[in-house]
C-alpha cells in the first residue's frame, strides 16, 4: 500500500482504468494481472492497471476524469494505492452459481453495497448479471434487493402525490414518455419521469429526450424544478438513485441481456428512490417482445403488482402490443420528431392511441376522472393543444429550445431505402432484426442515426415501394446497417419463402 499523487487524464474506457509508469509499477510490485485498488475520502474504485514508458512521469498514477470525480480527486492528490482483495460477497454469488440456494438478507446487502461503491472488476459485475439472468429471484430476493438498492443511492421526496410510468422496452419505437409526461402535467399532477438510455432497443427515454434538451440533473436541481414544472424527462444514471443499477446496465448492454428479476428490482428501487406514490406498468407482449409469451407477461404483472405493493406503491400494469415497433420512426431524433410530430397533432395512430390510453389510467388513479374516462380525458389534453404548451415549458425548464419544430431536428446525412420486389401484404415487421439494423447504423449513440418505416403489418404495399429506410451520418455505418438489413428481413410480404432446407432427391435412372 502506498500514497501517491493523482494525474488526471483525457481517457475514455468502458470500465475503470489507470495509468502507470514502468518504473511506478515496479514500485508497487505490480503483477501483469493485478488489479489496483484506490481509495480517497472513504470512496474505492478497482481499477485494471495499464503500464506505459514515457508517456506518463515517474510516481504518479493516471487515472480518468469520470475516476476522479466519484474519488474527490485533482491533480496532485494523494490517491492510497493497493493490490485489490476480492471483496467477500464475490464468494456470494459464486455460491449460487454452485447451489441456487437463495441469498440471506446479509449478503443481498453486501452484494448490493460492494457493487454500489465499485468494489467490482466488470467480469464480476457480469457474474452478478448472468446469475441473476439465469437463476432469478425469490420472492424474498426480490423485495430485499429492492429495499437494498434503494437506500444506496440518494433519495427525493416531494411532500405531495407523485406519479410515474415505465416500461419494460425491448420494442423499437416505443417514444411514449414525451407524450404521456406532458399530458400528465397539464394536468396539474406531479410526474419527475427518470429514465434510462437504450439497453436492448436503439432509443431509451433518455437518449429521445436529450435530443430536446439536458436529461442530467442533480437530486437538488429535480427537487426545484419539479414542482415548478410539474413534469421532468431526466436521465437517472446522474442521480445515484439506485447506483447498482447503473453500474450493471453497461454490462447488460454488452451482454445483451435484461434478467427479468434484476429488471423488476432495479424499476422498483429507482421509483422508491425517486418517491413515486403511483406507477404504471407498460409491459409489451408478444413475438419480438421481451415477454413474447402472454401468460409469462401475466405472471409478470402480477409479481410487480405485488412487490410494489409490499413497498408502498400503488401500481397498475398494461398489457400492451410488443409484436411490430410502435410508430413509424426509431432511432433518438427521428422519434423526437414522431413525438413532436404526435403532440402537434399529426402523428401516428399507433402512438397517439397507446399514449393516451396509459396516461388515461395514471389520470384515473390520480381521482381526476372516473374509471374508463381517463383515455378520454387524456385525448382532450392532447387535442386541445396543452400538452404540447407544456411540453415547450418542460423543454425551457431543461435547458432546451422551447420554440423547435419537428424538422428542425437533425436527422443522418445518408440515407438509403430498401424496396418490396412484389405486391402484397406486410405480414410481420421484426423487431430483433429492427434494432439489429439501427444499431449497425450507430443507434443510440449517434442520435441522428436510425429508420423510418414505411408500411406496417396489414398494410398492402406494391412492387417497388420502399419498405424502410435507413438513415446514418458515414458511408460506412450505413452500409454496415444495408448489409445487416440484407440478411434480418426486417419487413416480411405475404408468400416470402421464410427458410429452405434440404436436398431435392435425385431421381433414379
């Protein structure tokens, strides 16, 4: 163990990193597979060292701007630094990997709390996901992790009914939030909407709504606007509500996974954190969903309805259409511009109906209107022109242009389609091979990136018609995006042959 001083450096890297020189390392008797620990003013990270000749001086350890603002550091700090010891709960969850015997209280607890305080490399992190993904929760689990990850992070109360939605994602297109949060607000009801960025789709909430505006705000500065605003669109990894869930969401993302149970505690520790009295459920179902399968979604339900319940939160789920991306647009500023598009007036029935129909049921908890008149009154908002009024003071209150039209939004500089080759009917848009191709143009990164989709399942369309197209800002992002559109089948015509398999036999002579 020893003290040295902090350099902080302009490098980007997935998981924490730092910097030494050949001579540092020397001196701190450093292996090729040793991870470092550092710690200052209570706070640790564990941090995988790189070794450098001459780009770095002597007895000093470089680390990352990100690094050093969760340690407290500057340059010249004295960081404390140490050959890292596997932190004991480890030892948890490889036990389960061994057993599937249900965590106690104890270890859920330190789980959560050495994961939160970044006591974890990355691959251990991605041992906590995949246990989770494959093993799941028990009840008992479940409610404890809840609990847990909530009271690591910070906490907001409001002193008045808050309201809330989510979904689950997974379905391209689904830019509800913008529509609902404002309706809502003209309402005169409270909604502080924390979101995440895209795990499994090419947009989350977050990266559409800072298309409009900054989705980064500390607890104190939601605590202020909100109440002023009466609606927030905000991103909650800024926030530390539930800081296991944003550190674990990275590893989902490369993982490409979302466990189910992990998912439940980590929406419920974020709306107990974030002081939601009532919540609804959006939960998407069918082929291409991640609850392709009805009656799982059921059950799914049920499990939130009642482990909300237990922690205090009125809760009500919506069994919604999953099989085909909601709307025309995917991608953060194309489904901008479609929800901009919607609160104008002018956008996709799709869209329009489920927004209103999930604000309808927060309306109706709330006691503003009676039961089954809450799609009603959600639609007069809309129609009226309210909730796009609101929507402009939202955006203002976030730091954003109150006065941008919908083709004012920047889109891709390239562009290509892909036409149908017969006549025919749209059986199937597929949602995987949707996102697979959004994502090969650079979704969500590049906000600009993305697809407009052109007709969808039902609708006939004619020899030559374009069936999507695909919009990126490089030549070579968006031929990466026509070749994956090449080999997926984005959009299926009635009579395409789906697979082939086999040999004709041939005849004897």
């Amino acid at each position: 163990m020893i003290n040295i001083p902090a350099k902080i450096l302009d490098i980007r890297s997935t998981e924490p990193m730092v910097m030494l020189s050949k001579n540092t390392a020397s001196r701190l008797n450093l292996r090729h597979d040793e991870i470092l620990s550092l710690k200052h003013k209570g706070k640790e990270i564990v941090a995988n060292p790189v070794v450098v000749q001459e780009i770095l001086e002597n007895n000093v350890i470089g680390i990352s701007e990100k690094d050093s603002k969760w340690l407290e550091v500057d340059d010249d700090t004295q960081i404390t630094v140490s050959a890292r010891k596997t932190p004991v709960s480890y030892d948890f969850i490889k036990k389960k990997y061994n057993s599937n015997n249900p965590w106690n209280q104890n270890e859920i607890l330190s789980i959560v709390n050495d994961i939160s305080n970044r006591r974890y490399t990355s691959v251990e992190v991605a041992s906590f996901a995949l246990v989770t993904q494959y093993s799941g929760f028990s009840s008992f689990e479940l409610e404890e992790f809840s609990k847990a990850m909530a009271e690591a992070g910070n906490q907001l109360d409001f002193n008045e009914p808050t309201f809330g939605k989510h979904s689950i994602g997974g379905i391209p297109g689904n830019k509800i939030s913008p529509i609902i949060v404002p309706i809502i607000a003209a309402a005169g009801l409270l909604i502080p909407k924390t979101s995440s960025r895209a795990i499994t789709s090419p947009s989350g909430t977050a990266d559409t709504m800072e298309v409009f505006a900054n989705v980064n705000f500390t607890p104190d500065e939601i605590s202020e606007i909100a109440p002023k605003s009466r609606g927030m669109i905000v991103h909650n990894g800024p926030l530390n509500l539930s800081p296991l869930d944003d550190i674990v969401i990275g590893v989902k993302r490369q993982l490409d996974i979302d466990p189910k149970d992990q998912m439940l505690a980590s929406i419920v520790s974020t709306k107990i954190a974030m002081g939601i009295d009532n919540l609804v459920f959006d939960i998407p179902t069918g082929t291409g969903s991640k609850m392709p399968n009805r009656q799982n979604a059921v059950n799914f339900a049920h499990s939130l309805i009642g482990l909300c319940r237990q922690l205090g939160i009125r809760v009500e789920a919506a069994l919604t259409l999953g099989e085909q991306p909601l709307g025309n647009a995917i991608g953060p500023a194309l489904e901008a511009r479609e929800a901009l598009q919607v609160l104008e007036g002018n956008g996709p029935n799709s869209v329009v109906e489920k927004s209103v129909d999930i604000a309808g049921i927060l309306l109706e908890m709330s006691g503003l209107t009676n039961t089954g008149k809450g799609s009603e009154m959600a639609s007069e908002i809309l129609s009226s022109g309210k909730a796009l009024t609101k929507f402009r003071e939202i955006i203002e209150f976030q730091g954003g242009n109150s006065n941008i039209k919908f083709d004012e939004i920047e889109i891709g500089s390239e562009q290509t389609s892909i036409y149908a080759k017969k006549d025919g009917y749209v059986v199937g848009v597929n949602n995987k091979s949707i996102n697979a191709i959004a994502k090969a143009a650079g979704c969500p990164k590049d906000k600009e990136a993305g697809i407009i989709i052109h007709k969808r399942q039902g609708e006939y369309i004619h020899n030559g018609d374009p069936l999507i197209t695909i919009f990126a800002n490089s030549d070579s992002k968006l031929t990466s995006a026509l070749q994956t559109a090449n080999t997926h089948s984005p959009i299926i015509l009635e009579g395409m042959v789906l697979r082939r398999i086999g040999s004709i036999p041939e005849k004897n002579i």
